[in-house]
C-alpha cells in the first residue's frame, strides 16, 4: 500500500474511533464547548494525537517526543494559574481529558471535597488507563494544580512540566500493549492552601491521600506495583537527586536507567528528602518514588514561567522514564 493510502486508512480509523468513544469513560463528561478559559492553539505541526497513535501502532512503540510534550506545558502555561478549585483548572482537566481520549484511553475523575485551612475546596483527581497483560499496575503520577499565590504564577515548571511528560508519556504507551497496566493519576491539590508546605498530610497532597484512601477502601491498593511521581522536571540543565524516602530498588531501577542513556549528570547518585505526593503511597505500603528537582530558584515565585523551563529537559525525562518502565516491571515484588 502506498503512504498516501495508509495515512487515508489511519485517518479514517482515527475518526471511527472517535465516533465509537473512548473505552471505560463513562465517568467523563464530554468536554464542554467553552468554560470562559480559552487553549491557546497546539502547535500546527502536531498532528492530532490519536492519528499518531493509530501509526505508531502499525510501525512498532511510539518514542517519547518532547516537542509534544512542549506543547502539552505551552497549553497548560497559557491557562494561567491553575490552583485547586478554579475555573482554570478546570480547563486544564477539559485538556488532559480531551488528550486521553483522542489516544483511546479510558478515563474517570475522582471527585472529592477537601478541609483545607481556607474551607471546603472540590477537588478532582483525573485517572487514565491503559489495560496492560497484567491487572497489577504502575502508576505515573503528577499534580496539576498550581500554588495559590499573591501574584501571577503560572507554575510552568511546578505542575505543568511533570503533566506534560506524563500526557506524552499516555500517548507513546498506548501505542503497544504493555505487560503491567499502566495508570495516568493527574492529581489535584498537592499545593499548600497556605504559603507555607506545613507538616505532609495537614495542608497538601490532597489529591494522593484521597486517592490512596480510596484504593484502600476499594481493596485496591496490593494491585499497586510501583508509584512513579514525577514533579519539577522542566527545569534547564536539571540535576535530580535521590529522594531519600523513595523505595530503594524503584530509585535504582531509574537511575540505573538514566546512566544507562547517557544522563547520568541528570540522574546523580546524592540523595535528599523531599514530602511530596508519593509520601502517602509509601505510608501505605506502596513502593514509590518522587523524581523531582527542588535545586529550582525560580520555586513558587513569578519566575516560574515559560523562560525558566527547558523542552530538553522533558526530553531527558521522558525517555529514562519510558525506557524504565520494563525494568520496573521486572523488578517489582510481589505484593503481600
Ligand atoms: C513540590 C512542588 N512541592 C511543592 N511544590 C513539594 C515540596 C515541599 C518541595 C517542600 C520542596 C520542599
Ligand atoms: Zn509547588
């Protein structure tokens, strides 16, 4: 068959497909026609992201393509701030969702009302999933909401960055079936209401501990292979250290990667704590690991914006995660 004919055939596919709807997203309303908060235009030379999908699928794994994933941090910058409980990031939740189901993921939001110092706040966490060989899953995780500030802050590496990488990442494991299940978890809440962090599980990381308590519930959480956080992965030249209180052979399994690549500069072997979303997954028993750069000098301030982000860097990160992937598959234990 010519090109020409194939690229018919794809498209053509792409449409039935969309006209059939995405698999389990019954919970996913259709995406309304204009919330007051316009996207700014994808980049015209990428194509729509289920047609990709529909190739890759044909000529083998999709790569990782951080222009893509650019695009993805573009769109979410141009929203502007985006802190839990706002039209704003709502929209945001429109776009993951619109991404998700163009690449013929199934999708559910998880809705909940948290006690937050400023009162009640709804907020949603939005889950994607792509059914693997096996029921157990590993989860790629990121927060999307933005901190509230007193001034403009747009968090194009705090919260847009780490959601970028994993829209792309959605897309480029949809292309072939994968051995665990792999879940996309876009978290709300994990900012502070306040301005400062105060003590992990007072006033942050609602989205996780919501989500880990209702896994608990549900029966759920032993299906749990291993949690991958990714958070603050834009920035230029990144260096991320070890979390110190992420699972040992998780942390391994990444960095041995990195190095592996060619990025070991990026991936050094210096450890340091950080609270983040994977804390209430490791309180629970989960093996998980947070790849965060808090090295940041732009952190929580207006300068956290489009010139202090780097499409390199989400390059990097992408392909260690992708290509780690299979390792942590084959080192995960078995989960009591
Ligand atoms: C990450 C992004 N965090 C907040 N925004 C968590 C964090 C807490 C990072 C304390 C560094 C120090
Ligand atoms: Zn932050």
């Amino acid at each position: 068959m010519r090109a020409g004919s194939v690229l018919l055939l794809v498209v053509a596919l792409s449409a039935a497909c969309r006209a059939l709807g995405s698999d389990g997203d019954a919970a996913t309303p259709p995406p309304a026609a204009d919330g007051g908060v316009s996207l700014a235009r994808a980049d015209e030379a990428v194509p729509p992201p289920d047609a990709a999908v529909t190739v890759q699928s044909q000529a083998g794994p999709a790569a990782f393509d951080g222009a893509r994933a650019w695009t993805h941090l573009q769109q979410q910058v141009a929203l502007g701030p985006r802190p839990a409980g706002s039209a704003a990031l709502e929209a945001c939740r429109r776009y993951i969702i619109e991404h998700l189901q163009g690449a013929r993921i199934g999708t559910r939001q998880q809705a909940f009302i948290a006690q937050t110092p400023a009162g009640e706040v709804p907020m949603i966490n939005v889950i994607g999933t792509i059914p693997g060989r096996r029921r157990e899953r590993i989860i790629l995780a990121t927060h999307v909401d933005t901190k509230r500030a007193p001034f403009r802050f747009v968090g194009a590496n705090d919260g847009a960055s780490s959601t970028a990488v994993v829209l792309e990442l959605a897309r480029v494991l949809r292309s072939s079936q994968p051995e665990y299940t792999i879940e996309l978890l876009f978290l709300d809440g994990e900012e502070a209401v306040n301005w400062d962090w105060g003590v992990t599980g007072v006033d942050n990381t609602y989205g996780s501990r919501y989500y880990v308590d209702d896994a608990r519930r549900a029966g759920t959480l032993r299906d749990i292979a291993a949690l991958v956080l990714l958070d603050m992965v834009g920035e230029p030249g990144p260096r991320f250290l070890r979390e110190a209180n992420s699972t040992p052979w998780l942390v391994d399994a990444i960095w041995a990667t990195a190095r592996r690549l060619g990025h070991g500069a990026a991936f050094p072997n210096d450890a340091t704590p950080v609270e983040d979303d994977h804390v209430a997954f490791l309180r629970a028993g989960v093996p998980a690991v947070d790849v965060i750069d808090i090295d940041y000098p732009p952190w929580h301030t207006a300068d956290d914006d489009l010139d202090h982000v780097s499409r390199e860097s989400l390059q990097i990160v992408g392909d260690v995660i992708l290509a780690a992937i299979p390792e942590i598959a084959r080192l995960a234990p078995p989960r009591p």
